[in-house]
C-alpha cells in the first residue's frame, strides 16, 4: 500500500498498516518529517484533547467522525505515548501536552512507523496517480513510478502554507469523481473593518476573558486584541463557525449581571472605566471600548435607560469582521472530501475500491485544543486496519 501524506494521520496509518504486516511506501514532497506536529502547541503538541467525541467536530455530516473516534479513542493515543516514556501534562479543557516538546510525538510516530517496516521516502513529489487495470493505483513521482493495490491520501489541507500545505488531495479526489465541499480557513484570527481598527490596534496584546458566538459556535475563553483584529481562543474557536457578512458577539461580562452591578453603582462618583478595571478589565481597554460605544462616563450620570443600554452592550457586543487572517494563520481547513463519498467504518472511498482519505482532507474539522490531532490518530488508525 502507498501512504501520501507524512504527516500527523499519514504517520498513523502507515504504522498501523505496518504493523499489521501490510508493505507500506510512505511518500511526501516535504523536506522535514511532520512539520505541522513540530510547530503545533508552541512547540510542546497538543496531541489530543480527553473530551473529544463527535459533537467537537464540524462537518456536513456530523455524526461522520463517531465510528473512528470510536475505534481509536484519546486513551489509545495516551497509552502509546506512556508506552514511549513520554511525560505530558493537562494544561486546561482536557488539553494534553508534551512535556518536552513536539519532537518526542514525531520521535515515537517515526519509532512506530520502523516496527512496522516503512518505507519512508521524504522530497519526493508527486506528479500523477492513476488507476490499473486490476483495480490498483499507480503514482507517478520525482523518484519514480510505484504501484499498490491500496492507496491512503493523507495530504492534509491549505492552512499554514508556509510549511507546505498543497491543494493535492482535493484535486486528487475530483479527479476519481469525490464531491468536496466549500473550504475555508478554520481556528484563524479575525479581522476588523477601518472604524474597529482605528480604536482597537492600539490595544495589541491586550487580552479580555468573554464568551464569544457566531453562529451556532459558543465558547468561554480569552480574546487576544491583534495588530488585524481578534484573535486568542475564544476567538479561534468561533472563527470556524463564523461566515462573512456575520455578526461576532461577545459577552465581556460572562459571569456577572451587568444591569444589576450598575445599578449597585447607583450614585457613585466612579468612572465606569475605572469600575470595569476594578473586575480585571485592562483600563486601556475599558476607556477604547467605552469610548466606542458612547458611554465613558461615571456612574451617577448614566440614567436608567443608559445603564441598560450599557448593560445590553456588556452582554452583547456585536461586532462585525471584514474576514479573517486567511490560510497562512489558519490551524486547519473547513471543509474537505465529502464524507457522503466515504465510509465512516474505513475511510474508504465508496465508488473507488482501496482509496483511502483521512486526516485534515477529509470534510472534518475539530475544536481548537488537540482535537484535530485526535481526528489524524482515530483515521489514520481506521484506514491502517483497513486498507
């Protein structure tokens, strides 16, 4: 069988293959085994998340990703790194981490790939795939032809493509005639219209704890003030549910009633800046943000009908992206293979007998917080069992 695809899901399968006494010939165009690992988590891979089910996913068909997610649980993944003695901690939200960094999971991914007698062959483009007359597939590359009855497209998505990523798997998928559905970039900063950005630049670095919607997507974590726009988690999170033209709405006082806590400032001399820093807002926040909505004032001179407009401001701060940071920011791909064209149980292409799509290519895109990393682990071990 021919694995394209060295990455996070690739690795996986190609090892589970392996392992199971199938030849593997993995193959990709990059240089560096797995970038996208190395780089993940700031450098110490956030390698799966503990809560990952099939509702933390995105996908057209979401109950898609159940039968994998079932198959290679977070705890399979976790028992393979205690086997390799590598040390992780959880950091929040059932984020797991390398201790020591990402290069322990590429290390023990690679040692994986050995015991199953991989072929790994790095720098080595692909320039055609074709179908034999047996039902096989034959890849054209820049060291030669091989030839496999079963192939697994790991290739990834369009984010980050500073580090290689391609259009190759869904072009390879069209060419068998899969369906791929609308791509975007997913986790990825937002970004603000002149008016937003003229107030808000200034306060890069900033960080403010909300929850934030668009859509049907709702998360309570931080959002971090950019050069751009918005970013941090919380921000990410909604990024992939959020459409252009969509209103972003923040509640900046997710844990309080802020009708009520003005209303307790009643006749106080107390600028409400100086009010909201006091709650662990920063002031230059509170005075660019009051500002913006017309009301930096002190308590005592806000009458009744300002304080529930401020209130209703607080709870709901409706702003209005331009777009986002694009592909080069973004974590991973919304959108993918059409998993209609897919088999839940095997990853494998329904009308296309032995070819294999998994990983960020597929039409499956996870929270923000290992759970993409889950995905590659739970199908890229499905196709191994499988192909």
């Amino acid at each position: 069988m021919i694995v394209i695809g060295a990455g996070a899901a690739g690795l996986m399968c190609a090892a589970t293959a392996g392992q199971r006494g199938r030849s593997v010939l993995l193959l990709d165009h990059a240089a560096k085994l797995a970038e996208k690992i190395r780089i993940s988590g700031g450098g110490r891979c956030n390698f799966t998340n503990v809560n990952a089910r099939f509702d933390c996913y995105l996908s057209a068909n979401p109950n898609f990703c159940r039968s994998a997610l079932a198959q290679y649980t977070p705890q399979d993944f976790i028992d393979m790194v205690e086997r390799h003695g590598i040390g992780y901690h959880e950091k929040k939200l059932g984020q797991l981490f390398c201790d020591d960094g990402s290069e322990r999971i590429i290390a023990m991914l690679d040692e994986e790939c050995r015991k199953g007698g991989v072929d790994r062959r790095m720098e080595t483009a692909i320039q055609g795939v074709s179908r034999t007359g047996e039902g096989g597939f034959v890849v054209e590359t820049s060291r030669g032809r091989f030839q496999s009855q079963s192939l697994v497209v790991a290739s990834g998505g369009l984010s980050i493509p500073q580090i290689g990523a391609t259009p190759f798997g869904y072009q390879l998928a069209e060419q068998f005639g899969l369906e791929v559905t609308p791509l975007s970039p997913a986790l990825v900063p937002l970004t603000f219209h002149v008016e937003d950005a003229e107030i808000f630049t200034p306060l890069a670095g900033v960080s403010v704890d909300v929850e934030a919607r668009a859509g049907k997507g709702r998360f309570r974590e931080n959002v971090l003030f950019t050069h751009k726009g918005v970013s941090g988690p919380a921000i990410l999170q909604v990024s992939s549910y959020w459409q252009p033209g969509m209103e972003l709405l923040l509640d900046l006082m997710p844990d309080g009633d802020a009708e009520r806590w003005l209303e307790e400032k009643g006749d106080s001399e107390q600028l409400i800046a100086n009010a909201l820093a006091e709650l662990g807002w920063s002031r230059r926040f509170a005075d660019a943000w009051l500002d913006r909505v017309g009301l930096n004032k002190r308590a005592k001179d806000l009458g009744p009908k300002q304080r529930r407009q401020l209130a209703e401001q607080l709870h709901r701060w409706c702003v209005k992206p331009n777009g986002t940071q694009g592909y080069k920011k973004a974590e991973v791909t919304l959108g993918g293979v059409s998993t209609k064209a897919l088999s839940s149980k095997a990853l494998m292409a329904n009308d296309v007998p032995g070819l294999f799509f998994i990983g960020e290519v597929v039409d499956v895109t996870g929270w923000l917080g290992g759970y993409n990393f889950q995905w590659a682990w739970s199908s890229g071990y499905v196709a191994g069992m499988n192909c």
